[in-house]
C-alpha cells in the first residue's frame, strides 16, 4: 500500500538537498573562480572568512566553517535542530566543493570579477536557502538581535556589513573595499531574485465607487487570480469627514503581471484608488492561476 504523504515527504526532502547542493556549487565557483583570487569580499560571515582568508593565509575552507559554527549554535538554541544541520551540511558543502573542485580563474577584470562573482555566490546562497539551509550565519545573529531590540533585520545586517567593509578598506585598500561593496550589491540582489523568483508577489487593494464587482470580475476572469471583497468606509472632504459604504477588492499578482491589471482597473474606473505593495509570502488560497481556456 502506498502512503502519498510520506511519498511527498521524501520528495520535498530531496528537492531540498539538491537545492542546497547547487548552491554550494554555484556559491563555490563565485568564490574560487572570481572572488578569492582577487582578494574581493562579501558581506557576512562569508566576508569575515575572506578578510581573514587574506590576513592569516589559513584555509578558507577551514575558516568559513569555523566563523559560522558560533552562529549555527545560536541557531540551534534559537531555532532547533533542524535549521542547524541543514545549514551545516550546506556550510560544510560549500568548504568541499571550494577545497576538491578545480574551479578555473575566469577573469581578472575587477568589474567583471565583482560583478559575476557577487552573482554567483548570491544563486548559491538564494538556493540554499531555499532547500532551507544557510551558507551565511549571521542572518540567524540578525533575526535573533531583532527579536530583542526595535531593529530590522535589514537594519542589523547592514550595520553589520558597513564594519565589516570599513575593516576591508584598512586591511586590502579602499578600491578593493569599494569592489567589495559592489559585490556584495550583487549578490543581496541575486539572493532576492533566487528567493522571490520571478514570481514574487505583490498585493494589491483597490476601492472603486461603483465599478468593485467589474474589477472583480475582470480579475477573476482575464488573470485567472482570487480575490477578497471586503465592506469598508471612506471618507473625505475639505468640511469635515464624510464617511459612505464601500467595497474593497483585494487580490495577489506576481509583479510581471502589475502594470497590465494596473492600466485594466483603470479603463474601468479612471478614479479607481490602488494600493500596491510587495508579499514576502503568501500561504494557501488561490496562489497559483487556475487554467484558463484561450477560445
């Protein structure tokens, strides 16, 4: 007899390690291939590994380990022990792939080595987040830090990185510091795109006066998308408030698809009021488009 959840299970296990397996392969080329030749770093603990890389000549497979171990355990107590062996295995993935694999030296053009370099090591991180592991530890420092003080975990990291950089412009020199940055840039903007996709959300709340169930109809129908309809009050005027009954439509687009559902709510309603901003995530509902038939 066959158990479909635990046939699932295995497969979403295996996804997982092959997404963490790719991006210590892609991670490990960003780095051997363009990065460590050209003593470039990035930020994080990826960073600090490189910076001491280059002051202690000690291997850099050894010290990328041993630099996100203290991170990993503050994870594991943070977290539990699932989020810890994952990102050590990817850790320990990513210190084989750049000690066994002979990974070429590309190019020694610095912009080219910035460039592809912060984007290789950004899809190697991206993809081993998403098979849930972590090649850099000190986002689980970040999270950790925000839950106790009123800062974002954006905030925190980017503190962390300008000390790090400020550290890289005294010990390698202010243009491989101002390299440094740009690879980094590039990599935060790879991760995001590996994380989010090509299909990263965005919600959108729109209020109409009296075209709410054509917008909602156009939705449903031309972009194949769920909607909420809410009941809700608005109110304006130079004299004072004037509250009147109206109806919400609200629904989730990925952003290729926002200018177009823009420029239709707005042939049926030119004085239809949009708000639009981007999903981190979204679960259950009507995420995916139903099929819809081309007559």
């Amino acid at each position: 007899m066959k158990l479909p959840g635990k046939t699932m299970n295995w497969v979403f296990i295996f996804k997982n390690w092959v997404f963490i397996a790719m991006g210590a392969l892609s991670a490990g080329f960003g780095l051997k291939s363009f990065l460590l030749p050209s003593q470039f770093i990035d930020g994080g603990a990826t960073g600090i590994s490189l910076l001491l890389t280059e002051v202690t000549q000690l291997p850099f497979s050894i010290i990328i380990v041993a630099i996100n171990l203290p991170f990993l355990a503050l994870g594991y107590r943070q977290f539990g022990p699932g989020l810890f062996w994952s990102a050590l295995a990817a850790i320990i993935a990513l210190s084989m792939a750049v000690t066994i694999i002979p990974y070429p030296e590309v190019t020694e053009d610095k912009l080219l080595v910035a460039s592809f370099g912060g984007f290789f090591l950004g899809a190697g991180i991206g993809m081993a987040m998403r098979g849930g592991g972590v090649l850099d530890g000190t986002e689980i420092l970040a999270l950790t830090i925000s839950r106790r003080i009123s800062a974002s975990i954006g905030d925190i990291i980017l503190v962390f990185n300008i000390i790090i950089f400020l550290f890289a412009a005294y010990i390698l020199g202010i243009e491989s510091a101002l390299y440094s940055i740009l690879t980094y840039l590039v990599a935060s903007k790879t991760v995001d795109f590996f994380i989010e996709g090509i299909e990263e959300y965005t919600a959108i709340t729109i209020v109409s006066n009296k075209y709410s169930e054509e917008i909602s109809t156009m939705i449903i129908e031309k972009f194949g998308r769920g909607i909420t309809t809410y009941k809700g009050s608005k109110g304006h005027g130079k004299k004072g408030t004037v509250l009147r009954e109206t109806d919400i439509v609200y629904t989730v687009v990925t952003r290729l698809e926002v200018n177009k559902i823009k420029n239709e709510i707005l042939s049926i309603d030119p004085e239809a009021f949009m708000v639009i901003n981007s999903v981190r995530e979204i679960r259950g509902g009507m995420i995916k488009k139903r099929p819809l038939h081309m007559h």
